[in-house]
C-alpha cells in the first residue's frame, strides 16, 4: 500500500514522500498512525551521534488504530487504539526474565534498519527504506511486529499517548522499575526535559521525599514545582551537588541524570550519600573521566546505565495512562502539537528547549 511518510536521508532531514508499505506478515500489525511524539534520540539520528542506514524514516513514539493483523496475531484486533513501543526479541535471557528494555538484540532490531526478518516493509519504488525502533512512526501507516503495541483504553486521547512508548516510559521506568525507591526516600532528578520530568512524576507516585530538580533553566524549573519538586536548583548559580547534600543532610538516596553532560553525570554521582544510586538515560557525545576508587568504591554508590527504563511495553504503559486518568501522571502540561509539516519546527523547538515534547499530529481527522 502507499503512505505519506518524512524520508530522511544523508542529504535532507525530512522530505515528505510517498512510499510504499508491506502488508502484515502472520505476526505483524497494520496501524493507522495518529500522532507521534518527537523524541530526543531522533534528534541524535539527524546529528549523526547514533547512526542509521540512510534512507530512513524515523519517529518511535507512534499512537493509532489497529487496521488489519497477520493470522497469527492474538494480542488486538482491528479498531483497537494502540501505543507503539520499542522492538524486542522476547527470547533471550533478559527478556525471559522480565526485562526487555534490556533486549540483547536491542541494537539490532531497532536501529538497523530492519525488521527480526532481516527487510524492511518500507520502500521507495525498488530501494529498501530503513525502518527505525521497528516504527517509523513519521508516517501515516507503520508495519509492526506484535509485541510493538500495546492496547491501550479508547478514552484515552491517542494524540497525547505516543511519548508513553519511549521517553516518558524511559523516565518513569528508570525510577519505578530500575531504582525502585521506597517511600520517603530522597531523589534527584537532573535535567527537566520529557524524561526528566516523567522520572520526577513517577518519583512522587513514589512516595520520595524529598524531590529535587535541577536544571539551568528557571521557566524549567518551575513547571517541576508544579509537577512535584519540593526544591529546585539552576546549577547556573550555585553547586548542585553541594545544595542536595545540604537539603538532604546526607546526600541523595537517588538521582537520575537524563543530560548526557560529563560534568552533570559527575555532579549526579557526587550529590549521592553512601549506598546512594545514580541512575543514567543519556545518549552522551563526550567523554566522562572519573577516578573510581574515590567516586565509587569510597562511598560503595552504584552508577547503573538504563535503557527503556528497564521496562517491558506492554506492562508500564497501561499502568501510566491510569496514573494519567487519575491525575497522577500529568504528562500533558510537557506538550505541544505540531501538524506533520511542521516537524522541521517541532526538531527545532525541541532542541532550543521552548516545547518540552512536541508532538505531530499525523491524522488530522481523529476525534478524541
């Protein structure tokens, strides 16, 4: 079938094209794209730190409606609103054990252009289209294996859902799965952005206290009051390591460092008390030197990469659209919409940090 979808290649960012789309395999999906949240790490596609085969249409945070599935499909069925997360593979050692975020075949499925059969669905006349985090959700349609959607509940607002499928369960998994704090513990979260401050969320439903954000950004800064901070620091004008342990008395239980900044991820580490936990999200460009034994070792703190914050679709999702419904979970406030041409501005706006997660509308006839 042909799509409308925003090819990127070595020369454009995003050119809209017509393109041609496969069929669902036996264990595939057809969904109709609603929306799609734009996420940082497609930003780090386009400045060539996490390099794609080219051509390619990215986006990974898709939301839409189920239009046909492969006879061997189980999980939905056609009409189904649908949130579309991350390809894993489901069978090695961590999946079976709960943890796809830690997938060891993520690379491959997700930024190798193509799907657990070694192609793509997409094309471009003759030439194979690279398909990214087993979406391409740039598009009006996306091809997807079954366990890239999850069903999620049809009063909930499709346009708003698609974030739930990569930075804002990056953020909210880290804490509640990868740190797991108990109740009246401290925590930090450095960095304001969407995954920042869904770490933050997920950090009072929670029960931590106190939750301090930092940031080098006052407009940043207060939207987290709103979401739940008790304290703020713009690490602009003084010492965040140094503030957190005065606020904490001790230092921090927890923090969460979602920059990729070398001086931040140390500030994180060094805001934390002994037993303290960092846990780390960013797609970082430069390099951190650190002297263990007196960063690490002394102090017996963890520093612990996380990757879908540790999280399996499927699980997490439904559990944070009803935070959400609840008042728990107000991921709306990040937002803003952006109509599918205007995703060169939505990129910009992003990266000059004036929208916190945009969002293109893909089909603008949904009715929520």
């Amino acid at each position: 079938m042909e799509i409308q979808a925003m090819l990127t290649t070595e020369e454009s960012d995003f050119k809209k094209r017509t393109l041609q789309l496969d069929e669902p395999k036996a264990d595939e999906v057809l969904v109709r794209i609603v929306a799609s949240g734009v996420c940082h790490t497609d930003a780090t596609v386009l400045d060539g730190s996490l390099p794609v085969p080219y051509p390619a249409v990215l986006g990974h945070e898709g939301s839409g409606i189920v239009e046909r599935v492969g006879s061997n499909v189980t999980t939905v069925e056609p009409g189904d609103h649908v949130v579309l997360g991350f390809s894993y593979c489901g069978h090695c050692d961590n999946c079976l054990e709960g943890n796809a975020g830690g997938c060891e075949n993520m690379m491959e499925l997700n930024f190798a252009g193509k799907n657990k059969y070694g192609v793509s669905p997409i094309h471009k006349e003759e030439q194979e289209v690279s398909q990214f985090f087993g979406q391409s959700s740039f598009a009006t349609y996306s091809t997807v294996d079954e366990k890239n959607v999850v069903k999620i509940d049809k009063e909930a607002d499709l346009r708003l859902l698609g974030p739930l499928g990569c930075g804002l369960m990056t953020g909210s998994g880290t804490v509640l799965n990868s740190l797991a704090p108990e109740a009246g513990t401290s925590f930090v979260v450095f960095g304001t952005g969407a995954v920042g401050l869904s770490g933050m969320m997920a950090a009072k439903i929670a029960g931590c206290y106190p939750i301090i954000a930092v940031d080098i950004h006052d407009s940043r800064l207060e939207l987290a009051k709103e979401l739940g901070a008790t304290h703020t620091i713009n690490s602009n004008n003084e010492d965040a390591a140094e503030k957190i342990k005065e606020i904490t008395g001790k230092g921090a239980h927890y923090s969460l460092e979602t920059t990729g900044v070398p001086e931040v991820t140390l500030a994180a580490i060094r805001c934390l008390r002994v037993k303290g936990e960092c846990a780390t999200v960013a797609v970082g460009k430069r390099d951190l030197t650190i002297n263990v034994t007196n960063e690490i070792m002394t102090k017996a703190v963890t520093l612990k990469g996380v990757v879908e914050g540790d999280a399996v679709p499927q699980l997490i999702i439904p559990k944070l659209v009803k935070f959400y419904q609840n008042g728990q979970f107000p991921f709306d406030k990040l937002v803003k919409f952006y109509e599918m041409d205007d995703i060169q501005q939505a990129f910009e706006d992003s990266a000059n940090g004036s929208t916190i997660k945009p969002i293109l509308i893909i089909d603008k006839e949904y009715q929520a």
